[in-house]
C-alpha cells in the first residue's frame, strides 16, 4: 500500500483512506455511508487535513472490517480478516464470530449482544476455573444470536 506506516498525520491518514476504497473496490460514497457521514465530509478527510471523529472511526471498524491500527498508524494488515492468525486467541474467536453472525444477516445489535453474550461466558468461565476457553466458545453466542434474528447458524 502507498501509505507510510508508524505515521499519523493528515496526509497519511488521507493515503490509507485512498487505500481503502483501491483495495476494498468501494467509492467514497459507500465509505462515508458506512461512517455516517455525507460525501463532502469524506472528501474534505481526503483533500484538507480534516481528521474523523472517534464515532467515525468506530463505524468503520465495525461496519467496514477495517484494522483500526492500521487505519490509525499505518501497521498492520489493513481489514480485520487479516487478523484472524494473531497471536491473541480471544481475538481470532471474536473475528470467527462477527464474520459467523454477518454471513447469517445479522444486524449490528444481534452482533454486539452475540460479542457481549461470548465475553462474558469466557469471563465466568475464567473466574469459575481458571481454565482457558475453548475454540468453541463462541458457539453459545451465535446459537443465541441466530435464536434472535431467527436465522440458522
């Protein structure tokens, strides 16, 4: 990608946006859409040195897939997918989750409550046992989020 890594300035941040929309096939339009935010907004993040708000940011991560280390420092594998083979386990089963719950339908409430639901199952199991949770702990989760939105996991 032709942003600088380890750099967060205007200009940088405006570089990993354009990559964005080159590897994701997506216009500025759909991007600003999934931030909720207008096309004029998206465009002055690209052309003036205007930096999103938190909430933006969020929006992306979420609905976009986007690392938000990367989109904030430049490191890093740019979409969240990437991040699937990390060192950190609760975070591989986060990602099989989201990605479980999306091909479903799910809405962005079924996933939240889905994610909320597995954390604290992994979080009493932990305190309970002091063991360490399985691959299938996500399980519950998306058994109970299907349950919600009526879809078939």
């Amino acid at each position: 990608m032709t942003s600088a890594p380890d750099s967060f300035s205007p200009d940088a941040f405006a570089a990993r946006l354009r990559d964005i929309r080159k590897a994701t096939g997506r216009t500025g339009a759909d991007i600003a859409q999934h931030g909720n935010i207008t096309k004029q907004t998206f465009s002055g993040y690209l052309h003036t040195g205007r930096l999103p708000s938190a909430s933006v940011l969020g929006s992306w991560v979420l609905r976009l897939g986007i690392n938000a280390n990367w989109l904030l420092t430049g490191q890093g594998p740019m979409l969240l997918e990437q991040t699937l083979h990390s060192a950190v386990p609760v975070v591989e089963r986060i990602s099989r989750l989201v990605a479980e719950l999306r091909e479903t339908g799910a809405d962005e409430a079924e996933v939240l409550h889905s994610l909320l639901a597995m954390l604290q199952e992994e979080l009493a199991r932990l305190e309970n046992d002091d063991s360490q949770p399985s691959d299938l702990a996500a399980r519950p989760a998306l058994d109970s989020a299907a349950s919600l939105g009526g879809a078939k996991a």
